[in-house]
C-alpha cells in the first residue's frame, strides 16, 4: 500500500489520533482516564443516537434535516404526557412512536410524493419544531412534572467498580448509544435492507431496475431517522430534567456533519456507521479536551473548525489527486 | 492559584456579558484563573462542561442557567465537593445561592409604567419569551397587570426569533403588525421583555412614519443602544436597568466566600433594579 | 517522422497494472485502430493522451517533440479532440451548450453569450455528420440516447482556428449508432483523414475496423503486442492477436428446434408511445426485435420489465397472466432485463462487483431473506462472473474500475442471476469484446436449450440474424410484420426497418 | 401542454399565487399595497443577497454552509472598523474584501485540496463566527460607533412620490438586492463562466473530460457567494445600526431553503436566480401574512412549514420518477 492510499484510507483517523495524542501529552492527568471517557460518551450519546439514524439516509444519498426539531418535539410530548400523570413506559412509548410517525411523513414526502428531501424536511423541521411551541406554549416543562424516575435514568448507570478511588460507572446513556450504533451496524451491514440502501445511494435508477422496492425502502429509512431522533430527544429530556422546544436543534448540523466526517475515511465516500462513531467522537472530543485547557470559548470555536479541516485535509487531499 | 469556571449557554447576551466582565474584573483582583465557557443556547452542553471542568478539578464553578436542567451537572460538582454559584440562574437546592435581580419586579415596573402612560386604555403589542425561564416569568407579570386592567387589549403577543438576536425579526414582526393597523392611535403601546424586540419595533415605527402617534415602548435589560434611545426621548420611553456589574460582583464576593469557607446566607442574593427614563438615562 | 508516437506508457492502478509497455506511433493522414480485449488497456491508453490519467512512466513526442499532458484542457490545446467510450453528457443544458462545453462560447461585447452564433455552429458542427433532426436549441435530456451520442460526436467536430484539431479519438464511437448513423461518422473521418488529419479508432465491430482504418495496433493485457498495414491482415488473424487463441464461428450454431410451449404470449399491449401490439414466444425462443431509432423497441421491453405502466392489453407468462407494476414484480416472476445504458441503469459504479450481481437475487441469497451472507454471496458472483468470462481483480473490486466491456459483462452476469424464464435485452453485448461476445451468445443459447425465452433489441443486424430464431421490425410504435431470421440477408432486414419492400 | 406538465413546470408558482391570492382576499386593505410590498422587499433584501451567492454555488451541486456566519462576521469587521475610526468607504471596502477572501479560502478547501462541500463550509461556519466572536468580544457594537450615514442609508431610499397620501419610496435595501439579482442572473445565464457552472453541476465529469477549468471556477464561485455574505452582511448592519457576532445565523438555512423552493420550478432540477428570487419571496410573504393576520407565532411556523409543502407538492407530485 503507497502513502497515498494510506492517507487517503486512514487520513482521517491519523488526525483523530493527533488530537487524541495531543490532549493526552497536555491534559497526562485526566484526559485518558477511564471517568474522563465515560463522561465523554455520555455527553455525546445524543449526538451518537441522531448521527446514526443519519447515517440510515444518508447512506441513500438522502439527509433529514427534521431531527432536531423532532428530538425537540419528543421531549415536549414526554414533558407534557408526564405533567398530564401518565406513566413513564406510556409516555416513551408515544413519544417514540411519534418519532417514527414523523419520520415516516417525511419519508412520505420524499418518496410518494416527491418532494425534495431538503425542501421536505425543512418544511417539516418549522412543522415539528411549531407543534413542540404549540404542545409547550413556548414554555420549559421541568421540576415536579417529570418523574424523578425519568431524570434518574440519564444520572444512572451501571456501576464498574472502583478506578483510582474513585467508582465509576457505565453511563445508561451510553449504554443506550451503544446499543442504538450496534444495531443500525446490523440493519446496515448486515442485512439485506442496509445493502438495497446502499445500493440506492450507489445508482437509484439501477437499484429500481434491479428489483429494489425504492420508495417503501426510503420511508421506512426516514421513520427510523425520526425514530432515532425521538429517542435522543428523550435522553436528553432526561439528563437535563426537563424539556424545551429548541432543546434539540443543535442536533441537525451536527449530526450531518459527523456523517460527512465518517465519509471522509471511506474510500468510496460513502457514510458507514462506524466511521461515523469516528465523527462524533472528533467533534466531541475536542469540546472536551479545549474545555479542560481552559481555552477560551470563542478561541475554542475558530480551533474546532481549525483542527476539523487538518484533520479530514489529508485524507481528502489524496483521495482529490489526479488517477 | 484558585480556578473558577463560569459557564453559560447565554453568552450572546448584552446582560450576559455585563455579569461576566465584572465577574472578571473582581476574580482579576483576587487573582483567580477564570475559565469562560459559552455552550452557545446548549443546555445539555451546560452539563458536559460541568463535568469536564469538575474533572479538570476547578475550585468553583459559576453557572448562568436554570438549576433544575442541569442538575446531573450540579450534582457531580456536589459529588466533588466543588461549589457552584448562580448568576441570574434560579434558585436550587444544588446552588450554594443565586445572585440575581427581582424579574418579577422589573416586569411590574415596565408593565406598570406603560399602564400610567395609556392611562390604562387601549392596545398594547407584546414581545416575549416564554422558553427562557427567567424572561417567561416577566411576560407573565406583564399579562397579569394588562389582565387587570379592562381598558387594555394586548393585540397581539410575539415571540420574536431571537437567533439573530432578535432586533430583526421583532421589526419584521412589528412591520406587519403595524400594516395591519394601519388606523393613529389604534396601537398604544408596545410591552417587550427585553430590549432587542423594543429596538425592532422602535425602527418599524419609525420606518413607517408612526412616530407621531405616541406609541409608548418600553424594554426590559437597558442596553446601550436602549439606553442610547430612551435618551432621545422618541417613543422608546423606558426600560429597567439590572445592575449587571452589580450581578457579577456580587456573584464573585459570593465564590470568594465559599473559597475561604464562609457558605452565603440566603439561597437568592437580590441586586437592586432601576428604572430607566429620558431624564436619567444618559448616566 | 511520425506525427505522434507514444514509448514505454504504463499505469499501475492500486499496485495492479493496467498498461505495462505500449508503444504506438500514429501517422499523420491516417485512421488508426486499436484493438484489443476487453480490459486489454486501450480506455486507459487514451485517457493518459486525454490528460484524465497520469501515467507512471511515458514517453510522448508530437513531431518528435518530448510532451507531457497534464489536463484535457492541454489536451485540447494539443489539437486532440475525443469521444470517450462512457456517455458524457449534461441533461440540463441545451443540445448547443453540450456541443460547447469547454471550448470558447461566441461572446458579443467580450462578455455576453451570443445566443444566435452558438446556435448556429453548433447546428453547423451537426450538419458535418449530416444530422438535421436535432435542434440545438432543445434540452439534451429530450433527445434519445442515440442522439445524445450524435450531439457528442459533434462536439469533436467543432471548427475552433486557435486550436486546429489535429487528431481525433474516437472510443467506441458506433457502440450507439445505427449504421446509418455510423456510415456517416465514416464519411467523416475519411474527409479529415484526406485533409490530412489523424484518427485512433477503437471499436469492437470488426467488420467496420477493417473496412475504415489503415493501420491497426493491437493490445493485450495492457501491451502492444503487434501494428500492421490493415491491408496486411485478415480478419481471423486480428481476431487472434486480440484474443491469443484462434477465432471461431461469430455466433454460436442455433439449436435444434426450440423447445415446445409458449413462454410469452402478448395480446394488444399499447404503453407509453407503444401501440397495439401483438406477439407470442415459445420458450427457448430468441425473438429479436429490429426498427430504426425512436420506433419503441426499448418501450416494448419496458413495459413488459414493469418500468412503463401498460396502458391497455394482456400478458401471460407461463400460461399465467402477467401484469407488473414495477421492475421487482418482473424480477419476481423471472423476467430479467439488461438494460441499454449500463452506467446510468445497470450498475453501481462505487459498490463491488459481487453486490452488483446478487442485488436482484438477495433474498435468495440471504440467511431467511434478511441477513447477509457475504462469502457465500462471493462465491455465487464468482462463479456468474466466469460464465460470462469477466476480467477482474475479484469479486470485491469496485464495477467502476472495470473497463466497459468488463461492465457489462457484470451487467449481464446479474441478469442470468436468477435463472430468468424470460430475459430481455437491450443492446446487450454493447462494447463486448468478440471473444466474450461469443461466450455470451453461448450462454444464451444454453439456458434457451433449459426454455428460457429471449427478447433481443439490437442495432446490430448481424447480430439479430445470428442470434434469433424470427425478428420483429418496428415501425413508428408497433410490430410492423414478424419474419423467421434464417437467411434473411442483412440489407434485406435494413429495407424492412425503413418500410421499403425488399427488393 | 399536458395539465402535468403545466404542474411540474409551474406547480410551485401557482402555489405562490394561491398564497398571494388568500392574503389579498384576506388583508384586502393592507397586504397588496406598494407600501407593504415596498417593506417586503426591503425585510427580505439580505436574504435574497445571501440567496442569490448561494445560487451561484448550488448550480454546481455545491453549497455553502458558512454564508451566516460570514454575514455576521463582516458586520463586526465594519463595526470595529467604524469604532476605530475610519471612513465608510474603507470599512466597507474591506468588509467585503474579507468576504471574497472567506469565500475563496472555502472555493481552495472544496477544489483544492477536496473537502467535501459540506465539511469544509461547516468548519469555515464555525472558524467566521469563532473570528466575529473574538473581534468584538462577543459584544454588540452599536450607537455611536456606527456612523449616521451608514445606518441612514437603510433607512433611506428613492422617493417615489406619494401613493395614497403616503409618501412612498423606494428602499435603498431593495435596489441593492435588485442588483445583486441582475448580476447573479447576467452571470449566470448569459456569460461563459455561468454556462460552465452549469455544465459542472449537471455532470462534473463531463465537464472536466471537455477541458472545463473545474477547480478555477469552483474557487471563484465559492469566492463570489462569500463576497454576497459580506454584502448582506453589512446590509443587516445598516439596517439594525449595530452589529452581532450572530446576527446572521439565519439566513444560510433560508438562503438554501429558497434555491431548493426556486429548483421545483425547474424541469431539470437545477436552481436559477429568477426561480431563487421566487423562492425568497415565499419564505417572507407567508411570514408577512400570517403576522397581519394576527396568527398566534407558533401555530404561524406549523402553517408555513405545511403551505410550503402543499405549495410545492404538485410539482413534485409530476416530477417524481417511477421508482
Ligand atoms: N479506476 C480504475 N481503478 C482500477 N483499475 C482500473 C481503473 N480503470 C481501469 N482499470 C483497469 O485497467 C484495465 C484496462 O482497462 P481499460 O478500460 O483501459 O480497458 P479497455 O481496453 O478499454 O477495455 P474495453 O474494451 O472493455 O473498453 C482493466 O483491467 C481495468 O479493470
Ligand atoms: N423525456 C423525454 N422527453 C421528450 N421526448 C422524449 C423523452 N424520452 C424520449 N423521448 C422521445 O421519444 C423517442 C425515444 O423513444 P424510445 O426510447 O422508445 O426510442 P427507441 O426506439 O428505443 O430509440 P433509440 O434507439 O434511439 O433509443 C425519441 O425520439 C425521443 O425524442
Ligand atoms: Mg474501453
Ligand atoms: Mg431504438
């Protein structure tokens, strides 16, 4: 294998690397501590949740710009189904399930009715983001309304024992983000639904000549978009005990672009769940490790974007080189 | 070398940066390292960075947000015996007190100056909003003053978009509310809970030559470009001044006690608010 | 001196060789070919002259002057003008637009596009091939994929004064054409070639090679194994310098008798610009279908591929009554289908070979019809990918690696994929080599022997008589009359298509 | 003409009507008077600035992420600029400088060295407004740093005598974006540079196969839509006489919003500025309606999220592939 291909392969990961490599050689106490990481992944496990649903359409060549708002609209239903007495297990259960209802119309939208996924899921992202003001009145619903049960969850964990004196646990958000990215690998690497997807994104006119069922196959990958971002919505309703009509939209950008990370360290581009764990962990890591030098939050801001584009530049650079 | 971590998702706010910078200047005196984070609206960020900092192993932290949302944060800074002060937050168990000024109390007096102005009578246009706690509790105040008077209508309650700040589309909103009562005199006054949307509409009542009817606004913060008008004396008549540098300062008196080990007295420290008019608003 | 010759070009992609040592001299006033296998290098060849590729090593020299080529556009510069063997064009912009992409557009006041001169060359850059059915006004994505392939040929016909062309590269230029078509390109070429211009010409068709050009160079496996005068060659031994063995027959000896019953039997099927129209095929039948351009040979196959809604008519298949709504009912049923455009409608260029072959057959070739089974997937593609003898590195190598014949040949693998009771094809052995051309035709005849039933749509007349049993000739959207293949004589076949009586 | 056909080409535009129509009937004194159409105009001209830079990048298939952050970032750099003291012209001289400079950095990273579009104009996002937050300190600069005859000069505009009593003029926001939109159509339809920007969105690798200059003309393209962000971006500034390092965060999502509406009117699917101006136009017309008509703001979103659709849908509806 040249340096190019190398490069062109793992480009990408080597800068995650370098990041890594650096905050640990400036950070020696408490950067690569087994709390340090755990933290980590619990703070991301949101943007885990929805940057995998993401990658479900995207794989299409598709993007929904829904999710944030419908992340948003799922902790305002739970907050208000709870404020209204209704048992926790119900109220997840509709709040998912209005996730996937929503993912679906947009699926809908894009595949019967034909409607462009950027203009569909815009639509819907003003729509879903209005109902959850509507539902709300615009209010944040937290304190006696949500169950302690509920907020607990996000604070609970399973616990592994001691390291340095300190106990430690395994973050049930993590868990939760774990269990999310295991199963879109299976749906999309290990089944026969994730490889018609690919082979939409790859050439849909030839997958639809090929037999491959387009349009039932898109609505059901957009549903469980929204499925996905229905859930991160109700994890972070829990950790931050509350819910709030644009609680969620910082997700969307984010989210896409994790996705868009993930493809650089593909030699085809195209976005795999595992690349895209490798996304959200760049973006997340340099929030954590900026924050800990005490970087100053608008200097931290021009270095993200900074570090970002030497990270993927190497990687795209020779992936750009003439044949 | 004590280290203080202030952390706030509401960096963008005048009010905001005015705490903070005389937050610096006491922690400047007293020698702390002081770590500014700004998770830019992000709540659930409030939280991660808690608990980098707590694993960073800061002395306090200082938080400008609601308690409640980001208790798991306040309870693992509890967990590491690191205190953490409100600055304008709220009141919480988990805080060791709030420094803030009476909302509740700036609203009534906004709200109550519009009333004597309209001698209670007529329409009033509304700029609120209601996701933001502190400012939600200000909107209330004002509809329970206007409810209380038969002669005010409120035509109509706007929440502007606030992420261009809001001047913009509160004017955009306020274009529109103007066109649509196009009648003098059919708008008396306009109520808003801070002062970007009374800026807004300010410059939509100029722009469509209504400044001549007497419509009375009144803001909310004092801002310098508030302040700047209220002492032209147009129709942008009044807001309150929080005593920001006051919020700061005495957040920081409150960290440098709870440093030297002295826990505050009182769950919610007040700072006093002011009225701002034409005559005192050039100070 | 040679106007343009070329020493010790090689290109390795990812570590494997696709060119190892070719050299190739081109004289001035002369019509070149270069011949080879599919995969045997030529696209890759003249991709490097175009400036597309970089080679690893390379000595060029135009009038004995060392060049190097950095980009097309220097290509351009050059004098060099090329028809590349993947169809390239833009759908959105106009048929003149297409003409003029990359060269200098007519400007009026230096800046503004005039409209009305670049209108009128690229209608006079048309009128060169003598086409005058093509308004340069309209929309490209309007005009019929042969069509397309004329306003591309065009392009390479633009008269430009500051950069004289001097060499033209055609890559399978007539793979989309009808002979018509391709006997006007011909006349062409032999006008530049009179005036002193070069041509290299790639093509499978040998009949045309041999009568066009006055050289040949041939190549294998990504060498120049011999250049000679093409009077000097016959057509057996060009076919075995190409292929290293000795060739044979072009198309394998018919069957016995097809096999009895009735496969397909259609009744008044009208769809899309398709009228009324009637057939029946008995299983292990090969009915070709013959018509000129635009006659609805490809809305017949897509109406009974479920593609274009059928509108009126029955169809039974099997005895039983067959109506899809879409390609996947047709899959079901087992209908495959090779579609004309391989790379818009055959293939996933970025995804591997193997998945391109099973995507049609997943459910069967996954555990429960849900959960891939990667290596037994493999070795299914493997095995499909030696019947239609496909040159690859593995089942796992990207399809849009592969040269375009070797495309193809995935193409087709996919539709014998699932053991088809009928199979339609479109254009199917476009750009395939003669050699592979043949084991194609082979495994078409095998599995009619099985009673398998085919429909063949073919510009290739040759190719229709060879192959089929009878030939339906289309005229202006329906069969016009149906007519046993067995000794019908190519011009006969032609007048047939025109709707002149024969002779 | 088929009724589909009349559907796919101008189905968004009939939808636009409707939308005109139901406001006329319902505002039948206010809504269709040069006054609120002139103030309409007028709301709308930095979106449409932004929108149409944005066209010029879409017709490639490229967008432009960082077009709101550039915005706010040539606001501060003229606010500073004007409270350190120099003229007018200079500052805004090198604000727009500083916009084609932004531009092009982002046209080097796409073409250049081959990020992804949407990689590289995210990072260069966050990188403009991390540089607008730590020029002005996260602060607003206004009052008496900013020069009277810059704010003036929003406020301003061309008297068109008096319609009505009133004396209606015609705003100097108005005549910018109006010129901006000649521009960005001469450009793009009747000169060389457009057609090719056109050939490249349509098929990249034509283009570059027929000698096309790809990457060159990427870089100017990405140049000239930062160079808008800056225009519109010191429109905002005039216009609320202050500037914030976030004021213009929303337009790129709008702006995108607006070419994708504009696309539906398109047979081929490819943006055209007369169709983006369309585009804009819905996006504030429904925003202006809906207000006068005193729908509660919540409910407002939900509406304009669904008419969006609904005015979209029939074009769609025809265009949508068999798939
Ligand atoms: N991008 C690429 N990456 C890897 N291998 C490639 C690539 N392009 C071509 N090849 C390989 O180079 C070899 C030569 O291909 P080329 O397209 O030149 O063949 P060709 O002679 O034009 O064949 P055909 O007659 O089928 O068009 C083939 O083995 C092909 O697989
Ligand atoms: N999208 C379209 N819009 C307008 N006209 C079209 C469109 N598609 C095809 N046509 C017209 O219909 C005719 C093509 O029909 P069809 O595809 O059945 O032709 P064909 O018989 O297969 O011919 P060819 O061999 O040239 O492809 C062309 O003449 C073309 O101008
Ligand atoms: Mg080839
Ligand atoms: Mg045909």
């Amino acid at each position: 294998m040249t340096i190019a291909t190398l490069l062109r392969r793992y480009g990408t990961l080597i800068g995650f690397a370098l990041i890594l490599g650096f905050f640990w050689f400036n950070l020696p106490d408490t950067f690569m501590t087994a709390r340090n990481w755990l933290n980590i992944t619990q703070q991301l496990s949101m943007l885990m949740v929805v940057a995998a649903g993401m990658t479900i359409v995207m794989v299409m060549g598709d993007f929904d710009l829904s999710v944030g708002s419908a992340a948003s609209l799922s902790g305002i239903v739970a907050g208000v189904l709870f404020a209204a007495g209704y048992p926790i297990w119900m109220t997840v259960g509709v709040a998912l399930l209005g996730g996937l209802v929503g993912g679906a119309i947009n699926g809908v939208l894009v595949s019967f009715i034909g409607i462009l996924p950027f203009v569909a899921t815009l639509a819907m992202l003003t729509i879903l983001s209005g109902a959850a003001f509507v539902l709300s009145g615009g209010k944040t619903i937290s304190g006696a309304s949500i169950p302690a049960d509920f907020s607990n969850f996000a604070r609970g964990g399973i616990p592994l024992g001691d390291i340095g004196g300190v106990a430690v646990m395994l973050p049930n958000l993590t868990i939760v983000a774990l269990v999310v990215v295991f199963a879109v690998w299976v749906l999309l690497e290990q089944t026969t639904f994730g490889r018609r997807l690919y082979a939409i994104g790859g050439n849909i006119e030839a997958a639809y000549l090929s037999g491959v069922a387009v349009r039932r196959l898109k609505l059901i990958a957009f549903a469980l978009t929204g499925l996905s971002a229905a859930a991160a919505g109700l994890m972070y309703a829990s950790r931050v005990a509350s819910a709030n009509p644009t609680q969620g939209s910082g997700l969307m950008l984010n989210a896409i672009a994790a996705v868009f990370l993930g493809m650089t360290m593909s030699e085809q581009g195209v976005p795999r769940i595992l690349a895209t764990v490798i996304g959200v962990l760049i973006l997340g890591v340099l929030d954590n490790g900026l924050t800990q030098l005490s970087v100053d939050s608008y200097i931290r801001q021009v270095l993200v974007g900074a570090i970002i584009l030497l990270a993927v530049a190497a990687s795209s650079f020779s992936k750009r080189l003439r044949r | 070398q004590a280290k203080v971590a202030v952390i706030t998702p509401y960096m963008a706010q005048p009010g905001t940066q005015a705490y903070v910078e005389a937050f610096q200047a006491v922690a400047k005196e007293k020698g702390w390292d002081v770590n500014v984070v700004d998770t830019a609206g992000d709540v659930a960020a409030v939280i991660s960075r808690i608990e980098d900092v707590v694993n960073q192993g800061v002395d306090a932290i200082v938080i400008n947000v609601d308690p409640t949302q980001v208790a798991a944060g306040l309870q693992t800074a509890k967990d590491a015996n690191i205190p953490v002060v409100g600055m304008d937050a709220g009141s919480d168990p988990l805080l060791a007190t709030n420094v803030t000024s009476d909302g509740v109390a700036m609203a009534e007096t906004t709200a109550g100056f519009v009333v004597d102005r309209i001698g209670g009578e007529g329409n009033v246009v509304m700029f609120v909003f209601d996701a933001f706690p502190p400012v939600q509790v200000r909107g209330a105040k004002a509809d329970e003053i206007f409810a209380a008077n038969a002669g005010i209508t409120v035509l109509d309650r706007i929440t502007p978009d606030v992420s261009d700040g809001g001047i913009a589309d509160s004017r955009a909103k306020m274009d529109a509310v103007l066109a649509a009562n196009p009648e003098p005199g059919s708008i008396k006054a306009v109520w808003a809970a801070w002062d970007q949307p009374a800026l807004g509409a300010l410059q939509a009542i100029e722009a469509a030559g209504r400044q001549g009817e007497g419509i009375v606004i009144t803001g909310i913060d004092a801002n310098p470009q508030a302040r700047e008008e209220v002492a032209k004396g147009g129709n942008f008549e009044a807001t309150v001044a929080q005593d920001f540098a006051g919020i700061g300062a005495a957040a920081a008196e409150a960290v440098a006690g709870l440093l030297a080990g002295t826990a505050p007295a009182d769950a919610v420290t007040f700072v006093p608010t002011k009225l701002v008019t034409k005559e005192n608003a050039a100070q | 001196m040679s106007f343009l010759s070329l020493e010790n070009v090689a290109k390795a992609y990812a570590g494997v060789p696709a060119l190892r040592r070719v050299a190739l001299t081109i004289e001035a006033g002369e019509i070149h070919a270069l011949m080879g296998e599919n995969g045997a290098g030529k696209s890759t060849l003249i991709k490097i002259l175009a400036g597309v590729v970089a080679p690893d090593t390379a000595d060029i020299r135009i009038d004995g002057k060392p060049t190097t080529i950095g980009s097309p556009h220097e290509a351009h510069r050059l004098g060099f003008r090329f028809i590349h063997q993947e169809f390239n064009v833009v759908p959105a912009i106009s048929v003149a637009e297409n003409i003029f992409m990359g060269r200098r557009y007519p400007l009026r006041a230096g800046v503004l596009v005039d409209w009305r001169a670049l209108n009128a060359t690229a209608g006079d850059a048309l009128e060169k091939l003598g086409i005058t059915h093509i308004n340069p006004r309209q929309r490209m994505a309007r005009l019929s994929p042969g069509d397309q392939m004329l306003v591309r040929l065009s392009s390479a016909f633009l008269s430009e004064p500051d950069a004289p062309a001097r060499l033209y590269v055609m890559d399978e230029p007539t793979a989309a054409l009808t002979r018509d078509e391709s006997e006007r390109l011909f006349r062409v070429l032999r006008q530049i070639r009179a005036d002193g211009g070069s041509v290299l010409y790639v093509s499978h068709r040998l009949d045309e090679v041999m009568a066009l050009c006055d050289r040949a160079t041939v190549m294998r496996d990504g060498a120049t194994v011999d250049t000679g005068r093409m009077a000097d060659i016959t057509h057996d031994d060009l076919v075995a310098l190409m292929i290293g063995r000795k060739a044979g027959d072009a198309y394998p000896a018919a069957a016995t008798t097809p096999t009895s019953g009735t496969a397909l039997e259609v009744r008044d099927l009208a769809a899309g610009r398709l009228r009324s129209t009637s057939f029946s095929l008995r299983r292990g039948e090969i009915l070709g279908i013959a018509g000129l351009s635009g006659s609805g040979q490809r809305e017949l196959v897509r109406a009974l591929f479920g593609d274009l809604p059928m509108r009126s008519g029955t169809v039974t298949l099997d005895g039983k009554p067959y109506r899809p709504f879409s390609p996947a009912d047709a899959w079901k049923a087992g209908v495959a289908y090779v579609p004309r455009e391989r790379r818009s409608e055959g293939l996933m260029l970025t995804r591997p070979i193997f998945e391109n072959i099973t995507l049609a057959q997943l459910r069967r070739q996954s555990l429960g019809g849900s959960f891939l089974t990667p290596r037994a997937e493999q070795r299914f593609a493997t095995t499909l990918a030696a019947d239609v003898r496909l040159r690859s590195t593995g089942p796992r190598q990207l399809a849009g690696q592969l040269s375009g014949g070797n495309q193809q040949k995935v193409v087709f693998a996919k539709a014998l994929s699932g053991n088809p009771k009928l199979l339609l094809l479109d254009e199917p052995t476009r750009g395939v080599d003669v050699g592979a051309k043949f084991d194609i035709y082979t495994i078409i005849r095998d599995m009619t022997q099985k009673g398998m039933a085919v429909i063949l749509v073919s510009s290739d007349l040759p190719e229709l008589i060879g192959m089929c049993d009878r030939i339906a000739v289309m005229r202006d959207g329906a069969i016009a009359e149906i007519v046993p293949a067995k000794g019908l004589g190519e011009d006969d076949l032609l007048n047939r298509c025109y709707g002149r009586v024969a002779a």
